[in-house]
C-alpha cells in the first residue's frame, strides 16, 4: 500500500516535505493512551537511534496532545507509536485531523502492536487504522528493522537522505 497523503484542503507546513541532508532526522516515539508497555518502546527507541534518527521518546501512557506538541517542539518528520493494550483504535482516534489543525498534516504516522482485542485479521486491521490515517501500520512482532526500513523509504520519497555514515538504513551491510 502506498503511504496515506491527507485529503485535507488545508495547506500542510512545508517543513515537512523534505529533510535537511546533513542532520538527523527527528522522530517522535511513544505509547499511546493508558498503555505502559514499556520493554519495546525502549528497544525502539535504540534501534531508530542506531539507525541515524534523533528520536524524542515520550515514554508511556502519552496523550495524542503530547505527541503534536512534541512533534511541533522537535520539527519531527513521523511520529511512531505503539499500542500493546488493545486500545489503539480509541486512543489514536482523530489523530490525523489534530495534526491537520496543528499545521503538521503532512507528518509521517506510524503505528504498531497489539491494536485491537480479539481480531485477528491483520489486514483489516491495517485498513481501518490506514483510513484513520496512518500512514504505516504494523502488526505484533514486527522486527523494528522492518519500521526502520520502511521510513527510510517514505522519507527518501520526501527528498531526505540518511545522514553520511548511517550503516543501519535499507541497503546497508
């Protein structure tokens, strides 16, 4: 699937279209919500880190409010959350919308875990948090090399590059 691009008339902040090639790239991290599985948002935080971002890990238990104001605060070009308890699709509901109102519409939104109780059709779980606006969702277990990877991906479509030196990024032994 091709990454979501919001339908919103409004204008996105052009600071979020492309990268300045010799920084790294922020990133804002953390679990959504009432969650406080916190084992693997700290495995992701050093593997995002390893792999050349400036990651701004909010910790657990993170209002949606938390993640825009940090992402306004760091000038972060995604936000990657996570959600273990179940509760992602109450917790992340009209996440897109705020950032839309918050001028950064165009940020890049991840999301993975253990989304939803009880379902286990990943693919209909990825539609329905793709049409809530995410731009990549991730089922349970997913490698972070894998996230990694794929924002790679999706911020070279924006026109950033890896900083010089980054030996973790697709591609790279």
């Amino acid at each position: 699937m091709e990454p979501h691009v919001p339908t919103s008339p409004e204008v996105p902040s052009p600071r979020h279209h492309g990268c300045p090639s010799a920084t790294p790239v922020n990133i804002v991290l953390g679990v959504i919500g009432a969650d406080c599985h916190a084992v693997g948002n700290k495995i992701l935080e050093i593997a995002f880190r390893e792999a050349g971002f400036r990651v701004n890990n909010l910790g657990v238990m993170v209002a949606q409010a938390e993640f825009i104001a940090a992402a306004l605060e760091t000038d972060a070009r995604a936000m990657v959350i996570s959600s273990l308890c179940g509760h992602a699709e109450i917790d992340c509901r009209g996440l897109r919308e705020r950032c839309l109102e918050a001028g950064i519409g165009h940020i890049l939104l991840y999301l993975g875990g253990n989304l939803t109780v009880g379902e286990t059709d990943f693919p209909t779980v990825e539609r329905r948090f793709r049409e809530m606006g995410f731009d990549r969702v991730f089922p349970p277990g997913t490698a972070p090399e894998e996230g990694i990877a794929a924002l790679w991906e999706d911020l070279r479509r924006r026109g950033c590059r890896q900083p010089a030196g980054d030996t973790k990024g697709p591609g790279r032994a």
